[in-house]
C-alpha cells in the first residue's frame, strides 16, 4: 500500500506539470490580452507550485492556499473571457486543460495530506512484531538458550521495515520524499519562455 501511494504521489507530480505545461501553450491560442494575463497567473501558478521541493508542513498550506487563490482568479478570468470574446473550440480546449490543472491539485492534495494507510495496519505491524518478540523470549526461557544474534537481527528488521513503509507513506519525510524536480524544471522552461 505504501510502496502503491508513493508511486501515485510521484506520478501525479509529473501529470500536474504537464497539465500546466498544456494549459499554458494552450493560453497561446487565446486573443490578447487575455493571453498573456493567463499566462502570467500561470507562471505565478508554477513558482507556487515549485516551492514545495524543500517545504515543510506550514509552507505545504501556504502552498495550497495560495494555488486555490490562483485557482480563483484564473477562473474568473475565464468567466470574462467566455462572456467578452467569441466563445471558441481553442476557448473549450483551454478551459478544459485548466480544469484539469484543477483536478489534478486535488488528487495531489488528497494523495499528500488525507490519503493515508490506515492506523490498524499500523497497529497491527507493531503488534506482531511485539508479539514475535515475546514469543522468542518465551522460547528462550523454555529451552535455556538465547541467541542474542537472531534477536538483535529481528529487532532490527521490524525496525527497519516500519521504518521505510512509515517514510513511504508520509509524504514528506527523509528517505522517500517525492521530488518535485519536474515543477521546478517547468517554472526554469516557462521563466524562459517570452
């Protein structure tokens, strides 16, 4: 389950920067001024994005709350650009790349912060590996001999297992962090971008 959520968490990474990639060559297709206005809230949408390479929980909100800010602006532009302007298939097309930039922020917020393994499992990991323990200690005490190096290689081997599917699931741990090189590598392309 963990190894699965993380895998998710780094593909939905690299389908919100190729959405947003879409949606601004798409803003091309638009009449001035509507054009570069959408690009630029969509640059500002990136930088956004971009920051949560090296953040910690508090930047992840301000992250958040900043991009549903965006997200807000950039539709109501599309309000007045569907109420002011010729109502087109490059308009539709737009507008359809721009929802799914939307989507897909909620699918990362959901995968990053509410999607998680449940405790139970938890629970229960911690369980049978206190339980193997016992039952290697009440072994020990029936037959007299301890092996301190089978136990030593026990302990260590749940540690290390709950250790690494913990860092799995949460998003913004050590060992297994999801990169968010690909945004950053998005917001060097469109900086460049005229």
């Amino acid at each position: 389950m963990a190894g699965s959520r993380y895998d998710a968490r780094k593909k939905l990474v690299l389908d919100e920067a190729n959405a947003i990639e879409t949606t601004y060559l798409r803003a091309k297709l638009l009449p001035k001024p509507y054009r570069t206005e959408f690009q630029d809230l969509l640059r500002k949408y990136v930088d956004a994005r971009a920051q949560l390479q090296k953040a910690d929980f508090e930047i992840v909100r301000q992250v958040i709350a900043e991009s549903e800010e965006l997200h807000n602006l950039l539709w109501s532009k599309v309000v007045t650009l569907t109420e002011k302007s010729n109502y087109s298939g490059t308009t539709t097309l737009f507008i359809n790349s721009l929802n799914e930039v939307f989507d897909l922020h909620a699918k990362r917020v959901n995968a990053g912060l509410h999607n998680r393994i449940p405790i139970s499992i938890f629970a229960t990991l911690y369980f049978v590996g206190s339980l193997v323990m016992a039952m290697m200690g009440y072994q020990a005490g029936l037959t007299g001999k301890r092996s301190p190096i089978a136990g030593f290689a026990l302990i260590l081997t749940f540690s290390i297992v709950l250790t690494l599917i913990t860092d799995l699931e949460r998003p913004r741990q050590e060992i297994f962090s999801v990169s968010q090189q690909t945004m950053v590598d998005l917001k060097d392309k469109l900086n460049r971008t005229p």
